[in-house]
C-alpha cells in the first residue's frame, strides 16, 4: 500500500490522504479538502483516483467531493447516516465492510460514532497496517464533540474499537494537531518523557511526522488513563467528581481539552 499525506495548509489543518495499490495505481482519496493538489499528486505518480470516502459529514472533510468526483468518476462513500447530509454522496458504508483498492489494498470500515453520530474510520491492513481515524482519533489527542457529537459515545469508541488496535498500526488523522495536543499531554502529565522529547523534535515547517499507536499510547493522554499522574491532575481539576470509572475520566479530559 502506497500513501500519500496531504498537508492542506489551511487555518484547520486539514489532513487529506490518497491511498493507492502499488500494482494497479488504482487510488482512494480520504477526506479531499481540494481537489487540485490530490489529483496533480495522483497524476505525478500515475495513479487514477477512483473512490472518495468522508470519514464524517463536516464540510472540512467533504468540500471537495464535488470537483473530485466531476474530475475522475469516483464514487463518494460515506456513513449510512450521513449519505442525505453530504453532497455528491454516493452509497453508505456499514461497520465491517471491506474496501478493496486495486488488487493489493483492502481497508476495513468502522463505525466509530463519538465526534459526529456518523463517523467512519478506515483500518488498512497487509504489509502497511494503517488507521484513517478523521476527527475520531489525533496525534496525542481525541476529537471534541461540539457539533454532533457525544463524549461518552467517543469514549466507548476509544474502549472498544482503537484501544485494542495493534502497536504496528500507522495513524493517519485527519487534522494536524500533535503539537498542541503535546502541550495538552504535558499540562495533564508534566513528568511524560515521550511527549516532550517529541515535542522538543518536531519541526513546525516540516511535513507531520506519521506515529504508530505504539507510539500514541506513550503519548496521548486519551490513552494513558491509567496513569497516576493523570488521574491525580484529574482529581485536583474536578474535585467535586468521584471520577472512578476510565468513562468518567476521558470525559473530564474531554472537557479540559475543550478549554486549552
């Protein structure tokens, strides 16, 4: 499996994603913010795009579904429960599944609802085994649930479907946010040696560095709720709560992390 990351540039930062059968040049586009760049990049590497997916209906991650499919044919595929809510939209997509890409690529979809009640995740297997988590999953982070969203559903997401993911799989989010989510992890867990050496080594004018979820349990704090030094931040922060189950403690996280 071949990948490409799409740093859009813009004030969200947006990640989009090709991901394409090395056999066949056959491509899926994640996520297009804009069509031009995807298809001058599918282009350079002769590839030929011929599935979109959103991952969720925000229009962040879908305004260029249009100009991509009137380009190449492609077929938009979304959430079942999103397909009246995103334009161009094709078919629904339910949990389990399984995308194929040319010959050599297939990804399986989840339904992984916590951000947005219709929210779907890509997990890519083979010899590149990869998470396009959208707004579900970040880089040291998780997504807010401001707009449709429930922080108790994202939680039972997190339980059930990513927290027992392999440590090999690459994460591949949908915005660029590791950075501040390091501060995050360092304000909740000030002694983490693995978030400040890696904050200490990124590079703001460099492309996002792509980490396992190997790599993100040592990191993320929406992962680490079992440390001590969390749950103590925690316990000063709320102290009205009893905080006593891993639920009632992503959401209290969630919660701070709404106002960093």
């Amino acid at each position: 499996m071949e990948v490409l990351v799409h740093a859009t540039g813009n004030p969200l930062a947006n990640l989009d994603y090709l991901v394409a059968c090395p056999e066949t040049g056959d491509a899926l586009a994640v996520d297009p913010w804009d069509a031009e760049p995807l298809l001058a990049a599918a282009r350079a590497r002769g590839w030929t795009i011929r599935t979109i997916v959103n991952t969720h209906e925000h229009w962040d991650h879908v305004q260029g579904n249009h100009a991509l499919k009137e380009a190449t044919g492609a077929r938009v595929l979304c959430h079942p429960g999103a397909v009246t809510q995103i334009p161009h939209a094709d078919e629904g997509l339910t949990a389990g599944t399984v995308i194929q890409v040319g010959r050599s690529v297939a990804l399986t979809v989840l339904d992984t609802p916590g951000h947005t009640a219709t929210h779907v995740c890509l997990q890519a297997h083979g010899d590149r085994p990869a998470l396009l988590s959208g707004d579900t999953l970040f880089n040291a982070g998780a997504g807010n649930c401001h707009n449709g969203g429930d922080p108790r559903v994202l939680f039972q997401t997190f339980r059930d479907q990513l927290w027992g993911l392999p440590d090999a799989v690459e994460l591949l989010p949908g915005h660029a946010y590791l950075a501040n989510n390091l501060r995050f992890t360092l304000d909740r867990e000030p002694n983490n040696a693995a978030a400040a050496g890696l904050l200490a080594q990124l590079d703001p004018a460099g492309p996002p560095p792509v980490l396992t979820l190997g790599q993100e349990r040592a990191v993320n704090t929406f992962f680490r709720l079992d440390s001590p030094e969390v749950r103590e931040g925690l316990a000063r922060a709320f102290p009205e709560r009893t905080l006593q189950t891993d639920e009632d403690r992503f959401v209290a996280l969630r919660e701070l992390r709404n106002a960093w």
